[in-house]
C-alpha cells in the first residue's frame, strides 16, 4: 500500500493542474494533464543521432503519467515496449494503457546497473552501500524522488517541487486509509539532504 501510495503520489504530482485557490487543492487534481502544456523546446538532442535520431516533425516534450522527456527517452522506452516512441511520442498521450505501461517500467526498472530502483526504494530492496550512506540516500518515498528526479529535486533542502510530491504522498496514504504517519521520519520522507545518484550534468532521467 506504501508503493501505491508513492507511485500515485508521483503521477498526481506530475500531471496536476490544481493550482492556488482550485477546490480541494492540488493533490485533488491529479490526472488532469497528460502532456506539457508550455514546451520551451523540442527536447532534440543530436548527441544520439546515431541511436535514437530525432525524428522530422516529432516534438519531445514531457507527455504520459510520468512525463517522459528527450528524443532518446523516448527511444529507449519505445525499444523496452516494443513500440514506436521515437517517431510517434504522441501516442504517450493518446493511449492511457501505454502511458501507465511507461509509467510502471520507469517505477521498476533502475536507470543504471548497481543502482535501485523506485519500486527498490520502497518495498526494502535497497540495500545502501557506504557511498548511499555518505550521501545520505536511504530506502523510502525520498530515494523514489531521488531516482526519478535527482538534482532537480534533490540534495536542495526542504524546496517547494519537493515537499509538493511529498504532500501528495501524504494525501494518498491517507485516501487509501493507511494513514501518514507510517512515512517514516524526515529523513526518510524528504531528500533535502541526500546527494543525487546521478548528478544531471546531463539529462539522464527520463521524467525530468
């Protein structure tokens, strides 16, 4: 129930249009986006022409439940769900089935050999090395933030992106009646203070 909870604390986050004043808040209108609504750019990076080349016409903007970015994101899941995502990313936003299947495959599946998973995280899968100690990365809703968002999100205090996912977190436990309290203390909930596994000195997740 942790990882349901954390799972759709990620997706309502993400694809939230409850903003300010909106009844019931922003945790009471997940699911309402399925793509970016104001891209800044076409997500083209012709560093992988050579694997995934973007190709003409197609825009890789974020889109599906947990928004995937970048022409070789897109190649790569396509590749992974035997389907076509590097010349038709829209389909991400057309077909809910193949947007969640994206969805559970990014939550499953580590980004890197030697590292968790989300699902790791929070079913006691991940076992911290020294170097997760001396970062600070522990098992918990914090290292799913972490894996699925880095130094976006992570090693930055106690920042707003962060404590919104939190605070859906905490919605859903309690809407599915497991109650808040079973988060786990601070260190454990947040990652304020946890060092990213995979600092972004380039754009290596494929939800941000």
């Amino acid at each position: 129930m942790l990882e349901i909870a954390a799972f759709l604390a990620h997706v309502g986050s993400q694809t939230s249009c409850g903003y300010g004043v909106a009844t019931g808040g922003p945790t009471a209108w997940g699911l309402c986006y399925n793509k970016e609504m104001s891209p800044m750019q076409d997500y083209c990076d012709n560093n992988y022409k050579y694997t995934y080349p973007c190709a003409p016409g197609a825009l890789y903007f974020g889109r599906g439940a947990l928004p995937v970015f970048w022409n070789y994101n897109y190649g790569y899941l396509g590749d992974c769900l035997n389907v076509d995502l590097l010349h038709h990313p829209e389909y991400l936003e057309q077909n809910a089935n193949l947007a969640f299947q994206a969805a559970i495959f990014q939550w499953i599946t580590p980004l890197k050999k030697g590292q968790p998973s989300a699902h790791d995280c929070m079913v006691g899968s991940f076992k911290p090395t020294k170097n997760d100690t001396s970062s600070n990365r522990v098992p918990g809703f914090g290292c799913t933030m972490n894996i699925l968002y880095g130094d976006r999100t992570c090693g930055k205090g106690d920042i707003d992106d962060m404590n919104t996912i939190i605070t859906h977190y905490l919605y859903y436990l309690d809407l599915m009646g497991v109650g808040r309290e079973y988060a786990g203390g601070h260190e454990v909930l947040t990652c304020a203070e946890q060092k990213p596994f995979n600092p972004s000195t380039t754009k290596d997740s494929a939800s941000s």
